[in-house]
C-alpha cells in the first residue's frame, strides 16, 4: 500500500467516522479498515477491481460503490495539508529554498499540469480529448521547492491549455485581486504555455539565443522542472495514474 503501518493507523482514524456502516440482521458490513485498504491499494498499484475482488475477496461490484466514498472521506480529511500560503512569512520561505536549492531567486511556486488518462465520458464527444492524443482531465498544481503541492485544480478537460486552465483558476483570481500576502517581486515559474507577466517567468522562445537567455533558461528550467518531478513522485508513489482511471 506504499504507506506504514503507523501512518494507515492515523488515516484510519481520521476516516472511519465517514465510512463506516453499521451492521444489519442480513449481513455484516465490510470493516472500515478493508475499506481503506483496498482503497489504498487501488491507488497504489493501479490494479482492476477484479483483482482486487481476487486479494481481498470482496465482491467487486461492492468495491467500485465503496471506492469513490472512501476516496472523497480521504480527501476531505487530508484537505488541510495542501494550503495555499497565506502570509509573507510562508511566501519568503518557500522563495529562499528556490534560492538556495535551484539558484532562482524571488521564485514562490512551480506552475504545471498533467494529464490523467481517463474513459470518454458518455455524451462528451471529443471535449476531454488531448493533444497527446488521449481522453484525459489536468491536474494543474503549483509547487514549492521540496515537491510539496501549495496549489491544485482537478477536473478541467483535458482539451483546455495549462494557460487556459491557470487564467480562470480560484489561484490566478487570488493574484489578480492580492489575497495572498503576495510578496513585492515574487513570482511563479512556467513552461512556453503560460502568459508572461509581472508575476510568471516563462523561458525565452526563440531559436537564437544569446549566451545571457541560455543561462537564464538554464536556470529557470532547474526551477519550473521541481513540478514536473512533483508529477513524477506522485505517478511513482500512486500507479493508479500510471493507467486509465474507470470511475466517474
């Protein structure tokens, strides 16, 4: 399940109170704990339901009903721990760790998305069709120094652009309006995709490069690719996204 024995003890505790069911004269309800397991497990090795039903000997048209409630009771509980920094102090932190670890200075986040291949959804045509060539929905992410997530957006389609994505997401509106302590001079990093503004750097574009915008592209590739290793450790950690999810 990729996570110790201690650590599932502590998520246990935090969720049971959402998923547990009580039990009936017909029949006993699956324990919380097989619950979190196999949900656990689902995201860990990416496996199907039937060989899950195979592992843990529960049906799986039961598991693909208890699934997605584990999986939101997972989120609501673990919701805190993916904040976005509200202070000068938490800004000026996460700026120093780009400066001292990736040489970029006055860097307070890491823009990206990825793509997580899904099954079309029924009557959507081709709306969650990529460019890569796949039916998909962007996780978009903002992410600090040590590849730990300040920021993310689920469920765009995956035909919209990360700029498109990043343009109308609750984070840009923050920025627009200064509801985040921004620091004076901070700004986020990007690929090609993202606009160039005062507050995001993006690598110079064109061919010719002197040798001034080959270091600076140099330098803002050692700062904008933490996000992409973000996405890396993720797929590594969880397989899940490693495959073609088949849940709503």
């Amino acid at each position: 399940m990729r996570i110790s024995q201690t650590k599932f003890d502590e998520l246990l505790q935090m969720v049971s109170p959402a998923i547990t069911k009580i039990n009936t004269p017909m029949r006993n309800a699956i324990p919380s704990n097989t619950k979190l397991e196999i949900t656990l497990r689902y995201l860990a090795s990416g496996d199907s339901l039937m060989t899950l039903e195979y592992l843990f000997r529960v049906p799986h048209n039961t598991i693909s009903t208890f699934l997605p409630e584990v999986l939101i009771a997972i989120y609501n509980t673990l919701s805190t721990f993916i904040k976005v920094p509200d202070t000068i102090e938490e800004w000026r932190s996460i700026q120093k760790s780009f400066e001292t670890k990736w040489n970029f200075p006055n860097c307070c986040g890491a823009l990206d998305g990825k793509h997580i291949a899904i099954i079309r959804p029924p009557n959507s045509t081709s709306t969650f069709y990529n460019y890569k060539g796949f039916y998909s929905i962007v996780l978009f992410a903002m992410v600090d120094a040590d590849y730990c997530f300040r920021y993310i957006d689920v469920g765009s389609d995956g035909r919209a652009s990360d700029s498109t994505i990043f343009k109308v997401s609750t984070l840009n509106i923050a920025l627009e309006k200064n509801l985040l302590n921004w620091l004076v001079g901070g700004l986020c990093v990007g690929d090609d995709a993202f606009p160039l503004r005062t507050n995001i750097l993006k690598p110079f574009s064109h061919r010719h490069l002197s040798l001034e915008e080959k270091i600076f592209n140099y330098r803002l590739s050692r700062a904008r690719r933490v996000s992409e290793n973000a996405f890396g450790i993720l797929s590594s950690r969880f397989r899940i996204f490693r495959r073609t999810i088949d849940l709503n």
